[in-house]
C-alpha cells in the first residue's frame, strides 16, 4: 500500500505541537494510531516506522510530545545517559510532561485526529516507546471514550511509588493493552514490572506483560545501539496483531 507524509501542526491551550502524519494513499478513512517516540523525539528512524505501520492501512500520527521545550533535533549532540549534557537536555524536554498536560495533550491528539477527513470515526489507538510509554497509558485514561488499544516497548516509568504512577490509573482506562519489555532495564526493574503486573491482574481488562529476552532497552529503534532487528520485528507484529484486533 502506498503512503504519503504530511507535516502538521496541532493548536493546543500550551502552544503548537508539530508532527508528522504518515498516511495509506486514497480516499479512504483508516483508523488512528498516535505513535510517541523515545526521548529521541522525530527522526528518520521514528518516520520510517510510522510509514511502514501507514502501509498496514493506518493513519498514522508522530506528534512532538516535547514541543513544550523545543522542536527536532531534540538532541543537537549524541545522546548518551552517562553523559551529563544529554541528562541534563532529558530533563529539560520531560519536565514540563506533567499529568495534568499530558490530559490536556491527549484532549488535542484525539479531537484534532477526529476532525482529519482521512480518519475513522471509531476508535484509535497510542504506542509509546521508552519514558513515551508513560504518556501512552495516560492518555487512554485521558480518553477512554476513543482509545481502544495502548502498546508498550521498552516503556520506562510505568509502575512507581509515586502517588502520580501511570498504573494507578488503570480503572480509568478501556483500552486493550500490551506491555513488552526490556531485560535489565533500570527505567523498568524487575520490581516494576511485578508492581505494574499486579495491577494489571486487579484491573481485569485483556492485556498482555512480557519480557523480550536479549532485548535491551531501546531494542526497537534502528538508529540506538541496543536495536535488536528480530526482536523489533517481534514487537512489529504484535502490536499489528493488537491494532487488527482492536481498531475497526
């Protein structure tokens, strides 16, 4: 199926979120699918994918969650967590990602995707990658009336101590979700996945929780030195599997 990129940008109460639409050619209205990136933010590799995933018969949408703090390059320098530069710029772009303006984010993700003539009308769905993960489960609480399916690779943060952890919002959300995770993860210890699979268990939607062995964080993305081809294949055709099962 062929595709189409669109370059867009989305009115929101906290100023202009820029992304990238990547769309099947024709006439047709598809299902949505919101794709967060890792803290790398919109790049060749995080295009690609979202071009490959619009070829499945998707609209899909790339938005900027980190417009709040700058547009791409997120990272004018090599991104490397040892390096103090790029913990301080990681810091920087998430600060502002609070709760509260992620609700207010997800308001404008699914109301500007309803209003595109390209799309569905039925439900949508959201992937998030690493801390982007986060932002995936908080937006289908957000939104539990549009978002019928949350994926998660390598996703950081997801069941902490906090008061505000994304998992205590599991009785606010509808969709189907699906959890992969990374081996020895610090953003994701073995811990929090117990933590988060409780939850899950307690919660009682369909939902899946599990580890990709050899895969290490950022597993997915072409462009980070832990990319696992196999294992990001894997994780290709599970979350097809889940969209075909749950979007329109």
């Amino acid at each position: 199926m062929g595709t189409h990129d669109e370059r867009v940008e989305m009115a929101s109460p906290d100023g202009v979120i820029d992304g990238i639409i990547c769309a099947p050619d024709g006439a047709a209205r598809r299902p949505a699918v919101l794709v967060l990136t890792d803290i790398g933010g919109l790049r060749p590799s995080q295009i690609d994918r979202g071009r490959r995933l619009a070829a499945e018969g998707y609209v899909v949408c790339l938005p900027n969650v980190c417009y709040r703090t700058r547009r791409p390059p997120l990272f004018d320098f090599p991104r490397d967590m040892k390096d103090e530069r790029t913990r301080q710029r990681f810091a920087e772009l998430t600060a502002p990602l609070t709760p509260e303006a992620v609700a207010r984010d997800a308001q404008v993700y699914v109301d500007w995707l309803s209003a595109r003539p390209d799309v569905a009308p039925e439900a949508m769905a959201v992937v998030g990658h690493c801390f982007s993960s986060s932002i995936a489960l908080r937006i289908a609480a957000a939104r539990p009336d549009r978002i019928a399916a949350v994926a998660s690779f390598h996703g950081g943060g997801l069941a902490t101590e906090a008061v505000t952890s994304p998992h205590l919002l599991l009785p606010k959300v509808r969709a189907r979700l699906y959890f992969g995770h990374a081996v020895n993860d610090g953003s994701m210890p073995a811990d929090a996945i117990a933590r988060l699979d409780r939850a899950l268990e307690a919660w009682g939607g369909r939902y899946e929780s599990e580890m990709y062995e050899g895969a290490f964080h950022g597993w997915t993305a072409s462009d980070n030195p832990a990319f696992n081809a196999e294992q990001a294949e894997r994780a290709f055709e599970k979350l097809t599997g889940l969209l075909a099962a749950t979007l329109p």
